[in-house]
C-alpha cells in the first residue's frame, strides 16, 4: 500500500500536491482524478453532522479567508454591543441539512458509558453515509482546564484517561461505519480568547502526563484516520510548524 502511494504522489505535479493541501473551498478536498484520487468532504460534528449545503454543494463555497472575514466581522459588532449584521454568520451557519442533535462532550463523559458513545459514534457515521461526508472533525479532546474555556461543552474532561477512553469509543463506533475522524485540537488549545496567536507555556511533565496524554489513549486505542492540528503555539512555536507535533 505504501508504494502504491509513493508512485502515485512521484507523478503528482507540485501543483497537484499544493491542491490536495490546499482543498477546494473551506469543507472539501482537492479531486484528482487524473490519478484516480476523489474529493472528500469534511464537516463540523461537536453534537450532530453540520453539513451546510450553501457553503459544501452551492456556487456559496467558502474559503477561510471568508470564514475568517465573518467571524471577525460578528466579533467586531458584538465587542462593540451592536446587532450583527444579518447574512454573513447567518449564511455561515445556517442552511444546513436536517441532522440528529446528539448530548454534547461533556455530557458524554459525564455518563462513563464506552458502549453508549461507541453506538453514538455508529449513529453519527450512518448519518455521514447518507450527507456524503467522508470526515467528521471530531472529536475533540483538549484538556477542561477551565470552566471558562470557550469550547469546554465540547471537550470530555479535565481528566486524560477519560478523555482518551471516551474518544476512542466514539472514533471506533463512526470509524466502523466507513467515516473517518479527525481527533483534535492537537495540542494545547485551551483556550478560544485569540487561539491563533496564543501561546500555551507548559513544562514537559504536564504536557506530557496532562496534554498529550489523552491524545495518546485515544490514538491506541482507535486508530483515527486523521488528527487535526490546534491553532496556538505551543512553548513558542505554530503547532502545525513544529516537527515534533
């Protein structure tokens, strides 16, 4: 398998390879068909699959400089205690296909129930079958740290263990249904309060019993077809810039 993939990224031109990274639009990849490669869909899934049809299907296909725009747009309004304009998050976040609204992370680790999400992971990955998405980014495994913490309904536990064990469930049971996961956000990303320029300052033995440690639970234990990389920096360096990560 492995040379199979070799062979065909060597006949890859650089362009190619810059539009498999790059994707087309904010949720689907790059097609190749020129070397039998298919485009792949990718949606949010913190408690159901988010699939909007306006930004995945319709001429409306969003780049990030678009998702950036609106956001920091919305953000802009609400510090200054205004409306938001209507259309950009609304077409941002709405529109989107009928789905199962599911307990979210914390709920979920609150049950200690590995069965229970491994058949929740199985209902959200027919549910994808049916929508055409081939990854659910999810889930999403960073440290509670905080209550505060501006994406803490999402994550499990403040506890690694737990954290890991209930990932893992959840990734085997959409895994098994033929959907890929994209466990995240690794690592650090603790905080939402500018989560692309932060920097999480931690000392190894934390980062390491702490941090990673349910991203290395889950990782065992499941398998995830992919793993997303956080925003932040960690103890200086971008994330997805550091080798190491």
């Amino acid at each position: 398998m492995k040379s199979e993939f070799n062979t065909v990224i060597a006949a890859m031109t650089a362009e190619e390879k810059v539009a498999l990274l790059t994707g087309s639009g904010l949720w689907r990849t790059a097609s190749l068909p020129q070397h039998g490669i298919n485009d792949i869909v990718m949606t949010d899934g913190t408690y159901g699959v988010r699939y909007s049809s306006a930004q995945i299907d319709g001429s409306e296909k969003w780049s990030m400089d678009d998702f950036i725009s609106v956001i920091t747009q919305t953000a802009d309004q609400v510090s200054a205690e205004e409306p938001a304009a209507k259309g950009g998050s609304e077409a941002l976040f709405s529109a989107s296909l009928p789905a199962t609204c599911f307990p979210n992370g914390s709920s979920l680790a609150c049950s200690w129930d590995v069965e229970l999400v491994y058949r929740m992971g199985q209902a959200l990955g027919r549910e994808c079958q049916q929508m055409g998405v081939g990854i659910l980014l999810g889930p999403g495994i960073n440290i509670r740290r905080t209550p505060l913490a501006g994406r803490g309904y999402e994550y499990y536990a403040e506890d690694p263990v737990v954290s890991g064990d209930i990932a893992a469930a959840l990734i085997n049971g959409l895994q098994h249904e033929g959907v890929g996961a994209s466990l995240k956000h690794f690592a650090a990303n603790n905080s939402e309060y500018r989560r692309t320029e932060m920097d999480s300052i931690i000392e190894e033995r934390a980062l390491r019993e702490i941090y990673l440690a349910g991203f290395q639970r889950a990782i065992a234990k499941s398998q995830p077809w992919t793993v997303m990389s956080s925003y932040n920096r960690l103890n200086g360096v971008q994330t997805s810039q550091d080798p190491f990560y």
